[in-house]
C-alpha cells in the first residue's frame, strides 16, 4: 500500500508541474499574440523611394565639388560593392562624387574602387552628407543639373541613366 501511495504522489506532484508548464505557456502564447497584434498591417520596413530627392539642392559639401553624379555608399552594403566599379565607369571623365559612410577595410576598399574616377568623402564628413542629404537606403545615386539641384535619383544605377539625359 505504501508503493501505491507514493506512486499516487508522485503522479499528482507530476501533474501539478506540467500543469504550472502549461500556465506558462498559455502565458507566453498571449504575450506572443500581443505582439503580432501591435505588428499587424505595418511593414516590416519603411519603404524608401529616392524620388523625394528630385529638385532639392545639394548641400554645400556636396555642391562645392560641382557634380553631375553622386553615389551613397555604405561600407557593410553588399550592393554598394557590387555597383562601385559600375559607378566608378560611369563617372569616369565627369565630375562625380562618392559619398562612402562607414569605416575600416571595407568602407577602405569601396573608396579604392571609385578613388581614381571621383571625388571621394569619408569618414565623419560623409555622415553629415547622409544625414542632411536624407538618404536612408545603400546605395543611392543623384544625377546633378549644373544649378546642384537634383534632377533625377534611383537606388539603381542602369535606372538611373546618363547625366545629360536626366536633365
């Protein structure tokens, strides 16, 4: 009789902790719910189109170097990587200026990409170019009228076309 009542414990005592292991569980599931409750219907991400930057003049950082295209890269962007030689041909015989944000061996290696074929900003300099320019998407490219007004910006650079047929 002993064995069946120590059983019988044993088996309640059991119950009792998967049934604190469920509250739990039911508890955290509402939490969980909660908050794809709050995230549903918004984006992931905010989308950001370019766009916004036609006909806003560049900033006297950027306006001083006169350019007809102007590239933001960021050193941690795969994409950038991937569109600095193309950006660097592009730029070759025009007055252009790269804007790298970021430091260390890759922001190093993106500004060696465009370093022979445009001006290039770096470091802090860059970042108050990002910033009062508002860019907020890697890479982005600005074709330049001669008034230093944007004529046309695209986060693509083939989209983006020539200097003289975006104005």
């Amino acid at each position: 009789m002993t064995f069946v009542v120590a059983a019988l414990v044993l088996v309640g005592a059991l119950c009792v902790f998967d049934l604190l292991l469920t509250f739990a569980v039911l508890r955290r599931l509402r939490e969980h719910t909660a908050e794809l409750e709050r995230l549903a219907g918004r984006p992931s991400f905010t989308p950001y189109d370019p766009g916004v930057l036609v006909g806003r003049a560049l900033p006297e950082a950027v306006a001083a170097h006169t350019p007809e295209l102007v590239a933001f890269f960021d050193a941690q962007c795969d994409t950038c990587h991937e569109h600095a030689p193309r950006f660097a041909a592009r730029a070759r015989g025009r007055a252009a200026l790269a804007v790298v944000s970021g430091e260390g061996r890759r922001a190093a290696e993106l500004a060696a990409h465009v370093a022979d074929d445009a001006v290039v900003l770096r470091d802090e300099s860059a970042a108050d170019v990002v910033g009062v320019v508002g860019i907020e998407a890697f890479p982005t490219f600005l074709a330049v009228g001669p008034d230093g007004v944007v004529v046309r910006a695209h986060t693509d650079l083939a989209v983006l076309g020539e200097p003289a047929q975006a104005v």
